[in-house]
C-alpha cells in the first residue's frame, strides 16, 4: 500500500482520507483494458513502463515504435562532435518486453479511427484500444523551405534533429569537411524540439574543429531575435573556449535553400557553407495531425493538461513534443518523460472511473554541454493552476548553473543513464 | 479499513465527493517527478553519480531537501528544484522514498 495512516491523516479532509481509502480498499473498479502507445520515444515508452509497473499488469499495453531500438536525441550532439558513437545513445525495447511486459510492435500507424477506437497499422491490419496515446515527437515543415521539399535535397542538407541515421552522416560530413571549411546550422523560430541544442550543438563541433581543422569556421544563422536559452552562459563559453570560430547572427531564418550549392537564402542574404545543417520549421507528427485532435496554431495539439488528454477528442492522450507548451515549458526529453508519468496516473484513474489528480507536478533539467568536459543546466518545476486550466511555472524556482563546470558534464551523463534506465529498465 | 462501511454509510463516498480531493496515488505521482534523475521509485543507477532515495530515512531526505533549499548544502541544481515544491509536497515525497525497499 502507499499510503500509510500517518499520511491518510495528513491528507487533511474528509474528502480526501475517502478518496484515500476508495482508492486502497479495493473496493473501487481497478484499472483494466488496452491502451495502445504510438511512439517509444521520452514519452511513450515512459507512459508504456508506468502503466505496466503501477497497474501492476493489470493494463494490457502496446507500443508502436517505427525504429526497431530507442535512440536518443539528447546527448546526439557529443556523437556530432566526435565523443560518443550512436551505440553509446542506443538504448533496447528488451526490457520493456520481457520485463514490464508491453507488447512492443515495429510498424507505423497511418490512421486513427476514434469513433471505432481503431488505429490501422503500416504493415495492414488494425488494433482496437480503450485508450490512445499519441507521443509521435515533431515532423518537419519542409514545405517553408522550397528547395529542401524534396528526397535528394534533404540527403544532403541533413537536420539531424532526429537521432539515428542523421546523427551519423552529419558527422561524416563534418569528418569529411577540408579544414578552412564552414559549418552552418539554421535555427527555426521557437517552439522547436529542445531549445539550447543547436548553440549546444554549434560548442561541441567548434570544439572539434578547435582539435582538429582549427582553420573551419561555425556560423549559426538563428531565426530567433536572440540566443533562446541559456543565451549568457553560451555567449561566454563562446568567447572563452571558442574566439573567433563561432559567429553568430540572429534574426536570420532561413527561408530556401539550394543543395547544388549548399547556399542557405534568408530574407536579405544568401550564405554558402561547406556543411549546412538546417533544422527545418517543426509541427506535431504527422499521425497526432491526422487523428483530427484541435490544434493550436495549425501545428502543435491542445490537450488538457490535468490528464494529456485532447480537448476535442475523448480517449486520445498526446504527449511530449506534439503537444502546445504551457508556458515556459520547454520541448524536450525530459518533459515528456515527466507527462508520460502525468498521463499514465491520469489513464489508470479514468480506466478504473476516477477523476485525475487535480494536483499534477512536472519538473525538468535540461543540460548542455560547452565543451567535452564542461556543461550548465536550466530547469524549472512545473504545477497545474485551476485558473488558467494549464500548467504555471512555480515562482521562485528554477533556473540556470552559475558558470559552467566539469562536475554538471558528468551529471549530463548521470542524467542520461538515469533517465533511460526510467523509461527502459 | 473499518472506516470504509461507516463512510459508505454515510454517503460520503460519491463521486462528486472526490472533485477536490487529494488523489489517492499522490505521493507516487509526485515521487515519479524525481525519477528522471533518481532512478524508478528511487533506484538510481549505480555509478552515475546521483543519489539513489529508494530506502533512505524519511528525516534524512527531509533535512537533505531542507538544507539544498536553505542554502545550508551547496547544490548545482538541487536548491532551485527544491522551491519548487511546497513542504507538504516533500514529506510525501520523502515518505514514499522511505518506503521503497
């Protein structure tokens, strides 16, 4: 039981020592049925491994993931700048099998029936569900990006901003690169996925060239009027750790491209790199858009925030990047952990005719590395506010590292190890 | 659980009883905001530097917690994280951790 006397007292009312003992005594329904999970990424395989663990079986889950092994973007940058390999960022679906028991399926889903509670596979076939979670990450917008909307352009001109496959050949291309080379990378305009990563990104390849092609440049052509995270602590790391190899330039988003060349077109300018990596403009995935959820801004899907659950939509749950942020919440890995737990809870008192925890937290920490050896964090903690029916940062909380330092690049690794092995062990 | 038939009894146990009740599954759910770092109901990875929570004393979390938050413990992040939670909110996450084996 997790719940002891001293607690049930300290809960206060009576409504909630009731709720206490409902909730305990068994007497209640228990949580029962299928959910079915589209994507094992942060989100979904933390919300398939909670929902096994604190259901204690009792939920039958299945995950649908396209990739055949968990690999994640945070930490892709040090494979980027020659640290890590993608083995090192690879984590396996075994243990969610075997030991939490989720039926992991490799396939895509191309649709979502919600009056049949169907979801129809890739592969053929359809799966029925009581309830749906849809944790698909962003697609990317290429059409903003006339040149880059097609197969051969975006094989050259490569984002990377998925780990796997891109990861590796953005590398290759940087190996391959003559020193006296430029490296570019195009930031979208905010919300993209994980904020600080392309100025974290930009550290770690200067950091090579500063070892190996100390003649290369890197330029970041930000679509933001400035720096969108932790903007002090780069623009030091910048002028201490790498003097004239980093420019920067805000207010430069880039609307075309030309892969013949490598030349990146922003409003005014034109810049030709040798590697140019453009992260394109980002929206929810695809299958979160097809589902016919309400979408804010045409792009990101609004849910509430007190079960994840769409607005529009019964019985559909969108977690980590798909979903329109609460303010100040970042995109990331770690979010989406923290609302695959926040879903999960909210699933298993709905499937048993309870209400969700009025009361859901969330917390990030997000860390980024300026060099192999040093890193600086941000986070923030996270409360649902009933007056604005979203979640609020809690005031007075949160923040950034003072300076950066050598102990915060072994806790990036700590977190990393942790976080996979909560979502994965 | 005596209490339950008397509850019931008393008609106390409908539904629109619970709209602002604690949940039942509090201290986990607010617990689980810590595993991201600290390891599934506590059980950090072993060697990766942070702390694992799973089994340690009640008091010791709370005075840990108290001291990060204070000041009184230098902390790279652990003095913002801690103002975000209210004193409540500690003790049910202390509890919790205590009582993970």
């Amino acid at each position: 039981m997790l719940i002891n006397r001293r607690d049930f007292l300290k809960l206060g009312t009576a409504a909630g020592t009731m709720a206490a003992l409902y909730g305990c005594a068994g007497g209640g329904k228990q949580a029962g049925g299928h959910v079915v999970v589209v994507g094992g990424g942060y989100g979904g395989a933390t919300l398939a491994k909670y929902l096994r663990m604190w259901s204690a079986g009792g939920v039958r889950v299945t995950m649908i993931e396209r990739n055949p092994s968990f690999v994640s973007c945070p930490m892709s940058n040090l494979v980027i700048g020659g640290i890590n390999t993608l083995d090192d960022i690879t984590v396996s679906y075994d243990n969610l099998k075997s030991r939490w028991q989720v039926r992991v399926v490799q396939d895509d889903v191309v649709a979502v029936d919600a009056e049949k509670r169907s979801i129809s596979l890739a592969s053929g076939g359809s799966m029925t569900y009581d309830r749906l979670v849809l944790s698909p990450g962003v697609d990317f917008m290429f059409d903003r990006i006339p040149g880059l909307n097609n197969a051969a352009a975006q094989a050259k001109i490569l984002h990377a901003w998925k780990a796997g496959p891109q990861t590796v050949a953005l590398r290759k291309q940087l190996v391959d690169m003559k020193d006296g080379g430029v490296f570019a990378i195009a930031i979208p305009k905010a919300p993209y996925r994980c904020p600080p990563a392309p100025y974290e990104r930009a550290c770690l390849v200067a950091d090579y060239f500063k070892k190996h092609k100390p003649k290369s440049k890197v330029v970041i052509l930000d679509g933001n009027p400035e720096i969108t995270a932790k903007k002090d602590l780069f623009t030091k790391a910048w002028a201490d750790l790498y003097p004239g190899l980093i420019e920067y330039r805000n207010d430069s988003e880039v609307k075309d491209v030309d892969p013949a060349t490598n030349t990146a077109m922003t409003e005014f300018d034109q810049f030709k790199a040798d590697v140019l990596n453009v992260i394109p403009p980002q929206q929810a995935g695809q299958i979160a858009i097809k589902s016919g959820v309400n979408l804010i801004n045409n792009r990101w899907v609004d849910i509430n925030w007190l079960s994840m659950e769409s607005t529009s939509i019964p019985n559909i749950h969108v977690l980590g990047d798909a979903v329109f942020p609460a303010p100040t919440m970042a995109k990331s890995g770690h979010m989406a952990n923290q609302q695959g737990k926040l879903a999960a809870a909210a699933i298993l008192n709905m499937l048993a005719d309870q209400p969700p925890n009025p009361e859901p937290m969330a917390m990030s920490a997000c860390y980024s590395f300026m060099d192999p050896n040093s890193a600086v964090h941000v986070n923030s903690v996270h409360h649902y506010d009933a007056a604005t029916k979203t979640m609020q940062p809690v005031k007075g909380a949160g923040g950034v590292s003072a300076a950066r330092n050598e102990a915060e690049a072994k806790l990036a690794i700590g977190w990393a190890k942790n976080i996979w092995a909560d979502m994965l062990a | 659980m005596k209490l339950l038939p008397a509850l019931l009894a008393l008609g106390l146990l409908a539904a629109n009883s619970f709209a602002h009740a604690a949940d039942p599954n509090l201290a986990r759910d607010l617990a689980a905001t810590c595993a991201n770092c600290h390891g599934t109901n506590g059980h950090a990875v072993k060697g990766a530097g942070i702390d694992a929570l799973a089994g340690t004393e009640k008091s010791k979390t709370l005075q840990k917690l108290s001291d990060f938050r204070s000041g009184a413990k230098p902390a790279s992040i652990m003095h913002q994280i801690t103002k975000g939670y209210t004193d409540e909110q500690l003790d049910l996450i202390a509890t919790f951790f205590a009582a993970q084996k």
